[in-house]
C-alpha cells in the first residue's frame, strides 16, 4: 500500500475541531494504533481512502451495506426520491411501504421509523415501562444497544474496546434500574427473576450478540427468555440493528424465534433497512404498540424519522435482498472463516473463529468457544493489532477492534476473495509473532 500522508493530515485537522478526530470512537484506531484511514469512495465491496489505497471491505458500514457500496439500483432510487425532496416533515408513501416490508419479514405487527439505532432502542425501552408500568430493565454483559444511558452498563463495541466505565455523566439512579447477568446463562436469568419479577419492565438483548465479537445465543436461550418474560408479565425486546435482515431475510428471528415458534414482544432494527442512511425503527405486538402517541400516552417522536430518502434507501435495500442473495452471504461468509481458520492455524495462532448467521469474528490466543462477555475478554489483543495492521497493508479494512464482528456484502467476488486470501497469508505469520 502507498501509504496514508492525506489521511494523516485529515487526522490532524479533525482533532482540531472533533473529539478524538472522528464522530464515533471505535473509528479513532486507538485500539489497534496508527492513523485511521480517510475513506473518499466506495464501490462494490471495495473501499478508497484518500491516499488512493483501496481495500475489500469486510466491515460494510458496521452492516448496512449487504448489496455492497453504491450499488446502481439503489443510487438511482436514491437519486430520484432527492430529486423529489429531501425532507418533507410530513408522512409519505416510502415510509408505509418500508413499514410494510418489515412487517412482512418480522414478526411485529405494528411499526414505528426512527433515525439510529440507539433511538429505536431507548424508544423500545420506554414503551416496555410505560406498557407494564415497571422500571426496571435486565441487559446482559457484552451486549451493546446504543449508547441509552439506562443501557451503558457493561455493554460491548467501542465501550469494552477503550476500556470505559460505561457510564460517567449518567445518573445513579438510572443504571439502578439496570440489572446487568451474564449472556447465555438461563440460571442467572431465573434468579434475577426470582427475586426482583414483579419490578422487571424488561429484558433486552440482541438476538445474537455482535458487539463483544459474535457470539451466537445458545440453542433455545432466546426462546428461554421469551417464556420467561411471559410468565412474569415483562416483555422480551430483542434488538436486531445488527442482525435485522443480515443474519437471514427475516434476521436472526428467521434462524431460531420463525423455527421454534416464538417472538419477541418488541424488535428494533436499523442498519439494513436503511440501506447506508441514517433509519431504524421498532416495532411489536399491536396491544403494545398502540400505547405509543397519538394513540396512546407514551410520547415519542422525531423530525427527521421517516424521511423519504432514507426510507426509499432502505425499502431499495430490501426488496433487492432475495433469498439468492441470503445465500450468498452464508457462503461467502463461511468461505472467509474457513480461510481464516486455515491461515491462523497454519501459522499456529491460537485461535477460535464464531458466527453467529452471517456475522463472524475471530478470537486470538485462545482456543476454548466464546459464550459470554468475560470469554470474550480472554483474548489477545496484540495478536490482533498486529493482524489488523497486516491486512490493512495487504489491502483488507477489517473492524478497528476485536470486539467487533465482520460483515459481507454480496458484492465480494473471486477477486476480492483473492485479496482476502493473499493479506491472510501474511496477517497470520504477523499475529503469530505478536501472540503473548
């Protein structure tokens, strides 16, 4: 790779005006070191920095870009819903029909379109209080739902990745209201609702974690929450920003709530359906649902939600991921971790490599599976660094942290899967030397 003089400079004048340098901190580098790279363009599955370095992107926006980047169909509808207008501040058609494709894919009855995920997520939270009239809400370690206040503790992506507390600037007394249990545990869940059920609004988790690596939930543990929820009067909120029609067409629900016959109480989503603009939404059971304004007491709103260029993006987005699609990302996705696997193993990096759908990452010096948040903290983290930086200089952008998990696009072909083989080849043998 040519180097990064241009990004370098971008760097310097973004820390004279931005915290850190960038608008979210994971893209800061600093868990991995040197300078973050400046993306100009995007096609396809491959990214251009401003150096004109280019990369087969395996991070696709943190997910949104399923099709790949700029993909025409979705520009061109783009291009003419702008052309109609940016903004309306009113209700429009492609809001209803977003709302309708979500529907038809998920399991909620109603909808609601908000602007990022972590509105969709403290959205969700306040209407499981409102509806049941309790405060108190379970998450799991690990598990990241935007940065809610009620939501930080212990949570997973750039909080575990800089090391933060997870909570300075927000009150005691919200996170009282916040019982934090170990992801994947069925015994802590029963006893938290053994002891405090009558007080429980709420549990929260993502229907497969992607924030402390993937980390897929055990077979029947999200059933096992659902039920439980039931029988206690709580509602079960599972966040699917993520995983929403990425892990399948009907997102991770598809592969375990559609099969067992389940569903949530209340779903958010976001990522996917906006098809790289700023949408998400949530949604559930109609009972609950109608309790939000103008219907009901709960009071939510947003200038921006709905708008008519982000939710064309989205409804583009969707209607063009076919099944064929969805299986072309499951094969692609088990393609890059059996590469991954064979370079790591070759070089002998302790490794363990986990997906959960289409999502993957890998686990440096360690050799035993991931099921919660403190496995997922028994890593390497210099092995990874020095991986990174590897593949970045063989031209693969991976997540800036090993928290994160790995997205494909269906866009990735025989070339770019050359790439990704070629930078393994000399990414392993580097983590290798860095292993602890």
């Amino acid at each position: 790779m040519s180097g990064s003089d241009v990004s370098a400079s971008l760097f310097d004048r973004a820390r004279a005006v931005s915290p850190g340098g960038v608008n979210s901190p994971v893209r800061a580098f600093k868990a991995v070191g040197g300078t973050p790279r400046f993306m100009s363009s995007a096609s396809g599955s491959w990214l251009t920095d401003a150096d004109g370095n280019r990369y087969v992107d395996l991070v696709a926006s943190w997910g949104p870009m399923l099709l790949g980047h700029a993909h025409p169909e979705v520009v061109a509808a783009v291009q003419a819903a702008a052309a109609r207008g940016t903004s309306f501040g009113t209700p429009s058609e492609p809001e209803v029909e977003l709302a309708e494709e979500i529907v038809a894919r998920t399991p909620v009855d109603l909808v609601r379109m908000v602007s990022s995920g972590t509105e969709a997520t403290m959205s969700a939270i306040r209407l499981a209080r409102g509806f049941t009239g309790r405060d108190v809400v379970v998450k799991f370690a690990g598990c990241y739902h935007g940065h809610v206040d009620s939501l930080l503790a212990e949570a997973g992506s750039g909080v575990v990745t800089f090391g933060l507390p997870g909570t300075p600037g927000v009150p005691d007394a919200f996170t009282a209201e916040t019982l934090v249990l170990p992801y994947n545990d069925p015994a802590a869940v029963r006893a938290v609702f053994s002891e405090h059920g009558d007080r429980i609004a709420c549990v929260i988790t993502e229907a497969a974690a992607g924030n402390m690596g993937a980390v897929a939930p055990e077979p029947g543990f999200n059933a096992f929450l659902a039920r439980t929820c039931r029988e206690h009067g709580a509602l079960f909120v599972s966040d699917e920003v993520m995983t929403g029609f990425r892990a399948s067409r009907q997102g991770y629900w598809g592969i375990d709530g559609a099969v067992e016959g389940w569903a949530p109480d209340l779903m958010t989503f976001g990522k996917v359906m906006g098809g790289g603009f700023p949408a998400a939404a949530f949604g559930g059971r109609e009972d609950v649902m109608r309790m939000l304004a103008p219907e009901g007491p709960v009071y939510q709103a947003g200038t921006l939600s709905g708008n008519p260029v982000a939710t064309t993006a989205g409804l583009t987005t969707l209607r063009l991921a076919t099944d064929e699609v969805y299986t072309h990302l499951d094969d692609l996705a088990s393609t890059i971790q059996t590469m991954l696997r064979d370079a790591l193993g070759a070089a002998g990096v302790p490794h363990v490599v986990q997906s959960a759908g289409t999502l993957f990452s890998p686990y440096l010096g360690r050799t035993e599976p991931v099921r919660d948040f403190s496995d997922a903290q028994d890593q390497d983290p210099a092995a990874y660094r020095a991986f990174f930086h590897a593949m970045l200089e063989h031209g693969v952008y991976l997540p800036p942290s090993s928290y994160e998990a790995w997205f494909v696009s269906d866009s990735l072909d025989d070339d770019a899967l050359d790439q990704i083989e070629k930078a393994l080849s000399a990414a392993a043998p580097a983590a290798a030397a860095a292993t602890a």
